[in-house]
C-alpha cells in the first residue's frame, strides 16, 4: 500500500518539529516523492547527515512502503 504524502510529512515534522516540509508526488503513483525539508537542526550538518535525519524520521519505511525519495534539506537562510 503506498504511502500518503501527509503521513510522510507528519512522520517528518514530528522528528523535526521546526522542520518546514514540502512534499511532491512525482508519478502520481503514491511510490516516488520529492520533498523539501528546512530545519535550524540542519545547521552545521554535512548534507548526507541531514538527509541520514529525513530518513530516521521515516522509521524504516524507506525502500519499503515508500519507494523513493528525493531530497533537498537546508537550514533556514
């Protein structure tokens, strides 16, 4: 069953609860998602280590339910 793109964000905003999350589906098929993910815990972060945060937030879904994930993080500017 694929997965809805507000409960990718919920599961995101409630690991990075300043996290400003901004989810696209790219296929329509509910398996493969863009998102957008700003956060002040990024600062200082390498960026394989703010998408290693993403990814924890998805409590193993990833490469399961959810199919794939592109992502852009940063911190606020």
């Amino acid at each position: 069953m694929p997965m809805d793109s507000n409960e990718i964000e919920t599961l995101i905003k409630e690991a990075i609860p300043d996290a400003q999350v901004e989810i696209r589906d790219l296929a329509g098929d509910g398996d493969h998602y863009a998102a957008t993910v700003v956060s002040e815990a990024f600062r200082g972060k390498t960026r394989v280590q703010q998408h290693q945060m993403v990814y924890a937030a998805l409590k193993g879904r990833m490469g399961g339910v959810l199919h794939a994930l592109a992502l852009q993080t940063s911190a606020p500017q």
